[in-house]
C-alpha cells in the first residue's frame, strides 16, 4: 500500500521494531496525526482468544473520563414513562414500533448507539438484519438493554464505549481525538486497558494480549509494551 508524503514523515518518528510505554506511545501517535481534521485515537489489541468459543467472546462497555470527542446519537426503544424519561435523558431519538418501517424500508440510520427496554426487545429483534452487521443491537453486556435508561443516556453522551472481538479476534476502541493532551489520551487508555484486563475469559490458557498498538485515523500505528499488561 502507498502512502502519501505526511505519512512517510511521521512514520519515522517511530520505530517499529520498538515496543513503547504507552505515554511514549501515545505522544508518538498524537505526533502522527497530521491529516488536516481532528483524527481519532484508537487502539487496536490482538487477543489469544478464540471468539468461536462462546465462553472466550469477550464484549463490555466502560466509560471513559474524557470522553471520546465525538458527539453521539442515541436511540431509545421504549415506551410511556420510560420513553418520556429516556427524552428528558437527552436522548436523540424515542420511538418503538412505529420506528420499525423507518429503519427497515427507509434506511434510517442517523443515530450512533440503540437503546431498548427489555419489554422493547421483541420489537428491536425485528432489526436484526439491519442494526445486527453494524453492530448496533442492543445488549445487556453492554448496558444498552436496561431499565434505567436515564443511566444509559447519561453513560453514552459521557464517553461511553464498546468493546467487543472481531473475527480476527481484535478489539478495536477509540480513546480520544488528537486535539485531546496527553494527560487526557492517557487516563483514558489507562481506563480502557484497566476494563479490558478484567474482561480476561477465565478459560483462556496461555497468553490474553499478544500485540498493542495505538493509531491516528489516518497515520502510522505504534507499538504498546504488552508486558504492562501481563
């Protein structure tokens, strides 16, 4: 693959053959953020997982302390007091049936997160085929079916995010945007590695994290000492 000048000149600052501490990791990719938009900062960790195993799928949610500077959409699945008070949450959008054929037949997808009443589920499953590939059903684990949908409002427009494996058994989370200091990219990765660390299937044998690494949207990823971590 070919990149452009920029990312050759901020690709060596960074050794690859190197893994950092993670405050030198994320100056170096604050550094490699040079596109001319406020890239996001995101981590990408390998597991030695296998996601086949049910008791080896790992998927939860934190809340990270800055926030990941992105203003996010919520949808709320529910229904008379619940709907008012996910509304008065400050919930983007409440609804339930009736959002059903404008979601299915129309494409309607402007919203970042969904949110369902566990009543609501019924009704949300009708979308699997839909919110299901873009990861946007609703789930316990994460905290998005729930009762308490002023928390789960709250929780999200504060920083809220998913973790979960991909079929490559990877976690991608973003941590921040470059515009964020270091301080800030840091206690936020801290947080996210700290959930992530507990979230360990209980069944794995061998090692949990096999590699690292910490990237601009758009530039060169850099190294994370796994052994932080171990």
């Amino acid at each position: 693959m070919k990149h452009g000048k920029k990312y050759v000149e901020a690709a060596k600052a960074i050794d690859r053959s190197v893994q950092y501490d993670p405050k030198d990791a994320i100056a170096l990719a604050k550094k490699a953020a040079v596109a001319k938009f406020d890239e996001t900062i995101e981590v990408h960790i390998r597991t030695g997982c296998d996601g086949r195993h049910a008791d080896q799928q790992i998927r939860g949610a934190v809340v990270l302390p800055h926030g990941t500077g992105k203003t996010v959409r919520v949808l709320v699945f529910a229904k008379g007091a619940k709907a008012d008070e996910a509304a008065a949450a400050g919930a983007d959008f409440v609804g339930a049936e009736e959002l059903i054929p404008k979601i299915q037949n129309e494409g309607w997808l402007d919203f970042d997160v969904v949110v369902a009443t566990p009543d609501m589920m019924s009704v949300v499953g009708r979308l699997g085929r839909v919110l299901g590939p873009k990861g946007l059903m609703p789930n316990p684990k994460s905290g998005t079916v729930t009762m308490d949908v002023t928390k789960a409002v709250n929780d999200i427009k504060a920083g809220k995010v998913e973790y979960r494996l991909d079929k490559s058994n990877i976690i991608h989370v973003p941590v921040g945007k470059a515009s964020f200091s270091e301080e800030q990219l840091n206690e936020n990765f801290s947080t996210l590695m700290g959930a992530i660390t507990k979230a360990r299937p209980s069944t794995l044998k061998g090692q949990f994290m096999k590699s690292i690494v910490i990237a601009p949207t758009m530039g060169p990823g850099v190294k994370v000492n796994v052994n932080k971590f171990v």
